[in-house]
C-alpha cells in the first residue's frame, strides 16, 4: 500500500512537471510604413530547452516619401 501511494504521488509529480511550459519571450519590433504591403523581414528563434526567445523586426524597403 506505501508503495502505491509511492507511485501514484511520483506520477502525479511527473505529469505536473512535463505540463509546465517553459519561459519563453516573444520580441517583436515592428517598424515599417503600414501601407507598405509586402515590408522586409527578418525573423530567428532561439530554444535551449530551458527558455525560448522568438525575434520579429520589420522594415520597409522604401524611403518614406511625406
């Protein structure tokens, strides 16, 4: 019976560990014209299993023209 228990409550733990998510971060800079349909980009993801880190940035190609 102790090493039911035993098992169960190891189980338990188990599942509660293996459904945490890991710490990720999401950067984006977004810097192009808003009319500019088709805007440069640049994107690089990094994951170590430990932590995640996701990189977006935007640019326009063409100069601005106010």
């Amino acid at each position: 019976m102790r090493n039911r228990r035993f098992a169960l409550a190891a189980l338990a733990l188990l599942l509660v560990v293996t459904s945490a998510r890991h710490p990720s971060a999401n950067i984006s800079i977004i810097a192009h014209d808003p009319a500019d349909r088709t805007p440069r980009q640049m994107q690089a993801a990094v994951d170590v299993g430990v932590f995640a880190v996701s990189l977006l940035v935007t640019w326009t190609s063409r100069p601005f023209l106010r």
